[in-house]
C-alpha cells in the first residue's frame, strides 16, 4: 500500500481538499503495484495516472470520450513509460474481456444517462477478482460547498447545471444518495467491499472558487508562471514560497478540511461517496 506521506506529497499543494481525498481513497482501494494493469476512465488530463506512475511501475491505460482531452493528457505524461491514452467511451469499452487488476471509475457515472451500463462494461474487462474504484457526488452535499445550489434546491427545487456558478452539479445527470450508489454497482454484478463519504468540512464556496474561477484563469494561461507551476497538478516537486497566493490559499483550505476524516460516516452531508467493488473470482 502507498503510504499516506507520498500522497501528501504529491498534494501538498492541491486546492481542492475533496479530490486530495479522492486520491487517497483511490490509492487505498486499488493498492497498485508493479505486477497490476490498471484503467482510469475517464482519465481526464492524467492526474491519476500521473500519480500511480510516480509510486509504482504497473502498466496504465488511460481513456476519455473528448479526444481534445486525450490529447492534453498524452502531452503531459509523454515522457512516462508504460502508460497508454486513447479515446474511449465508458459503453464500450475498446478492451478485451478480463484484462484490468483494477477499474477506476472516478467522477463519471454522474455524467453519463445509463450508469448500469458503464458499469457492467467495467466489470466485463476486469479480471475475476479485479478491484473497481469509484467515487461520485453526493447528493447530500455540504450547504458551505455549493451555497447557491443548495438554496435554490431548498427553495425552488432546482439546480444550477451549467456556466460558473454550477458547483457540485457541473454538467451533471444527477447526484448520488448511498442506496443509489450501492444499487448501481451491485446490479453491474460486483460485491462491495468498502464504502466512504469524503469531506463534510469545507471554505465557502470552495468548488465555484476552485472550479468556476481558478480553473478557468489557469486553462487560460494568465496566471503569473509562479502561481501556475504551483497550481499544476501534474508537478510534485515546485513548492513556490510562502507568501505564493495559491500556497496562501490553500493553507488557509486546509485549515477547515482538517477536521475531516478519511469516512464521515452514514448520514452526514459530504462533497463525495466512494465504494470499492470487487468482480467475483468465479
């Protein structure tokens, strides 16, 4: 198991205090090591595979539906060995039956109209035995994460799916209740294994700043190249000094996610939920 140290490492700089804690709820459940062959779909802009790369030598298969994405994600990790990026929708799934150790499904089957269905394609290309990893919103998210969502839900019902002010629902079909999660992956054939809900704790209006500001001025390239090398989730080793704003905000984020643990437990309003599912081996 990766220890909890590396993985501070290589977020030590992180904004986002719920994905800091997705990695290391993703790294638990997986527990890669050389010998694994692993996906991660969607793969995004490679930040996991970055992350398992930089711990252990397993083989990485990387997939995204949006081919510009794939290509971000191949210029940032094209100097790793043993990691494949390609285009691939989470219905089908360019892969033999039973060739993955491990399925990362992380942030995606909110995304997607049948999740049943992305998740029966990951079980088909897990081997028996094989891990799946997932992570989705909570439907019962902290009012201080998303305040703008969760009045207008309280009030009117209704949410904000797109533009910067969207939150939590960001180009989202739905949120996820534990039962509902549970049922999902279960009905696609896996046993669960283990269940988690990540970050109850949280600054006000973390995700639209984080998300619906940061992120946008970073895609963008207008921030000063110290406050993007920091930012950079793909560089662990650039710290920037003490009085770099995005260290200075992040220090004070840290101050409320540390009263966080790595499982609030059943009941309790979270950014996130997380279950580890296992493919049975007969």
């Amino acid at each position: 198991m990766v220890d909890s140290d590396t993985i501070a490492f290589m977020t030590r700089n992180e904004a986002d205090m719920a994905f800091k804690r997705r990695v290391k709820t993703i790294f638990d459940f997986v527990e890669p090591d050389d010998g694994m062959r692993i996906l991660d779909l969607p793969c995004g802009r490679g930040f996991y595979l970055n992350m398992f790369r930089h711990v252990c030598g397993c083989e990485l298969v990387g997939a995204d539906l949006e081919w510009s994405v794939v290509e971000t994600a191949g210029r940032a990790l094209k100097q790793l060995a043993g990691i494949h990026v390609q285009q691939a929708s989470v219905y089908a799934m360019p892969y033999p039956g039973g060739c993955f150790d491990a399925v990362i499904l992380s942030e995606v089957l909110e995304h997607i109209d049948d999740d049943i269905r992305g998740l029966r394609e990951a079980f088909r290309v897990l081997k028996p035995g094989g891990v799946l990893a997932v992570t989705v919103p909570n439907a019962n998210y902290p009012f201080l994460w998303d305040p703008i969502n969760k009045l207008l839900e309280r009030a009117f019902n209704r949410h904000i799916q797109r533009g910067p002010l969207a939150g939590i629902w960001a180009n989202h079909v739905r949120l996820y209740t534990p039962i509902q999660l549970r049922r999902a992956v279960s009905s696609a054939g896996f046993y669960i294994e283990e269940e988690r809900s990540l970050t109850h704790h949280c600054f006000p209006f973390i995700h639209n700043l984080v998300y619906g500001l940061g992120k946008p001025l970073l895609e963008a390239n207008v921030l000063p190249g110290s406050m993007r090398s920091v930012a950079d989730r793909h560089d662990f080793e650039t710290c920037g000094g003490r009085l770099n704003p995005v260290r200075l905000g992040v220090a004070l984020f840290n101050l409320f996610d540390s009263k966080n643990s790595l499982d609030e437990g059943a009941g309790r309003s979270t950014v996130n939920l997380a279950i580890k599912g296992r493919k049975p081996d007969a």
